[in-house]
C-alpha cells in the first residue's frame, strides 16, 4: 500500500517551476516549434509514432515542453490524444500508393523502380561536425545555399513503386498468410484490452506504439542467437501516406491528406516446410513518421512472435507487446520515486524481527 502525500504542495509547485526554469536557461532566444518540426524531425517523428498520434507541430511542442526527454513527450502527447473526439475511421490504406521519399532493398540489387536512396545517415562516419558548435545565421544560410547547390536534380519519382517481395510471392516462394495471425476485423488496442493471444492486427498496432529501444533489444537478442529470425530486408520505405475517409453521404473514399510513415518488409526462412514445400516468411513493421530501426526491430518481432513454440523471450507475443510499450512501462518505472514508507516500514521491521529471531 502507498501512503498518501499530505502537505508539500508548495515544494512540488517550486520543483514544477525549476523544471521549466533549467528548460529556459541560458542566453539564447528560445527554440522555435517550427525549430523542432524542421531540424529534429527525427526525434519529433519517434514522439509521434510513440505517442500514436500524427501531429507534428504537437509533437514538437511535447519535446519541447519535456526538455527533450522522448518519453515523457510521447506520454504528453499519448494523453492530448485521448482528450480529442473519436470522428471515426479512416479507410485501409495500400502502401504501394505511397509518395515514396526513400525506397531501398537488402535482398536485390536491382529492382523495379530502382534504390532510391534519399535522406539518409546510413553512409555517413560518424563523426562530430564541430562546425556546427558555431552555427551562426550567415554561416548556416551560406552552408544552405551550397547544399542546395551541390544537389542534383534528377527526374522527379514516379507516383508509386511495386512492391519488391511481391516478385517472390508470384513464384510461390512467400509463405501464405496463416488466417489464425489475422484477425477478420482490426483490432483497436485504444478502445479494448489486448487479451492473449492477440490477433495479428492487435499486435501489430501495439508495436507500432511501442518503445523504440524496447523493440531493439529484443529483435536485437532475437538475431544474436536466441530465437531463429536472420532477416533480410526486402523493402524499406518511406513516405507519404494519403489518409482516406468514406463520405458518409456518398460513401465515395474522400482524401483528407497524408502522413509521414515508415513501412518495413523482412524475409527470413521458416524452421518447417510450409504446405510441403520450404518457403520463405514475411515479416512487417509500420510506424508514424521516419523510424527506420523501429520499423525493422518490429518486422522481425512480428515474425519471431508467430512460432507455433515459443522458446525464447522474443518470441513469446505476451512478453513482447507487455514489455515494449514504453510509457506504461516508464510510468511504473518511474512510479517507485513516490513516497513508499508503509511498505518499506513493513519490510525493515520483518528484517528486523527476523534477525532478533536468530540472534535469541
């Protein structure tokens, strides 16, 4: 049991207003939302994708607010979210209408459509740019400009690419769908409790919400060695997705806009054969905005977690979709930083008790 905090409300107003006074410190003007949205899109779409909701001048507001901690604006923004209406639902979108803006595949050098390679650090060196330390407007306007500059325009990218793995699926080489890993109708994990084991459509919208480190470490321990998914990635992309609604008076599909999204396909070999025959497996990740290592991490987690028998933590679906959701597990994390005198008491009067008991 917890006892109650009574009294201290001055000292909790006082701490509440050190944060934002440490967030404010310093001579420099404060950093601008447009700021954020702009040059730290990255972490403003992990916000995002963590938060389940797609608003990028709301993202970069709650990694603002939160002094940059991603967690704590992920829980901001996963709690706006639940004060806003529930209009409805928006129609089943087809990936291969997305305005791709960076396209590539692990498992084929050419393929349809070409790489696209587009905005990327994959093959930078990692080292510190300490140019950046004195970053001033006419240096970063003439940087601009050479950038803009040195880049060469090439023919605009086609509307839509088709999909790499469907080349192997027309030769029979893709295992089928298993109807017991899909449910008929989408599961919404934010109107019902997930109950186990959850339908395919359940899970995968769980990951998509989860924590980006949590569903590293345990693909991370799933490729090491401890589960049997090797992936290959046979399509990475991302881009922008247009988002349809029906209209309620024609039923006609209505483009409401788009969003940034990140779409992961992973072939990895299955331990049995499939329909008498040794096929291939897919697996797939799909988040908010430009999360690469999310959407990969939750491709091989997907497969990993229909084994038929679970041997390692990674492939059991319980474990995984219970242990990657960040801000569940943040806040109880976190929880033990309030006071716990009664139980604690309890604890060290029983240790107590005990050793009086073996010193008699």
């Amino acid at each position: 049991m917890y006892v109650a905090v009574k009294g201290g409300r001055e000292a909790i107003d006082q701490a509440a207003r050190a944060f934002h006074a440490f967030r404010m410190s310093g001579e420099r003007d404060p950093v601008e939302i447009e700021q954020l949205r702009s040059q730290m899109h990255l972490a403003v779409d992990r916000v995002m994708g963590e938060g389940g909701m797609y608003d990028p001048t709301y993202g970069a507001l709650a990694l603002k607010q939160c002094a940059g901690d991603v967690l704590e604006a992920s829980f901001m923004l996963r709690a706006f979210c639940t004060t806003q209406p529930r209009l409805g639902y928006s129609l089943p979108a087809n990936s291969n209408r997305m305005r791709v803006q960076r396209r590539i595949s692990a498992a084929f050098k050419d393929i349809p459509g070409g790489q696209v390679l587009g905005n990327t650090s994959d093959y930078l060196l990692r080292l510190l740019n300490f140019d950046l330390l004195e970053e001033k407007d006419p240096a970063y306007q003439e940087a601009l400009s050479r950038l803009r500059g040195e880049s060469r325009v090439s023919d605009p990218l086609p509307d839509s690419f088709p999909k790499v793995v469907d080349q192997l699926r027309n030769e029979g080489l893709i295992a089928p769908l298993d109807p017991k890993h899909c449910g008929l109708d989408p599961v919404d994990i934010t109107r019902e409790s997930i109950q186990f084991p959850a339908p395919r459509s359940a899970a995968l919208q769980a990951m998509s919400r989860a924590e980006t480190g949590g569903l590293l470490a345990l693909a991370y321990s799933n490729m090491r060695g401890y589960g049997m998914v090797h992936p290959t990635v046979g399509e990475l992309r991302v881009g922008m997705m247009p988002v349809e609604v029906e209209n309620p008076y024609s039923g006609k599909a209505e483009l409401i806009g788009e969003v940034k999204v990140t779409e992961c396909e992973i072939i990895s070999e299955s331990r049995e054969m499939i329909d008498g025959l040794p096929r291939f497996t897919l697996g797939y990740g799909f988040c908010l905005g430009h999360n690469e290592t999310k959407a990969i991490s939750m491709a091989v987690l997907d497969r990993s977690t229909q084994a038929e028998d679970p041997r390692v933590p990674s492939e059991d679906q319980e474990f995984v979709l219970l242990h990657t959701e960040g801000i569940e597990s943040m806040g109880f994390c976190n929880h033990f930083k309030l006071p716990h005198y009664v139980t604690f008491q309890s604890l060290l009067d029983r240790l107590r008790i005990s050793r009086e008991k073996l010193d008699a």
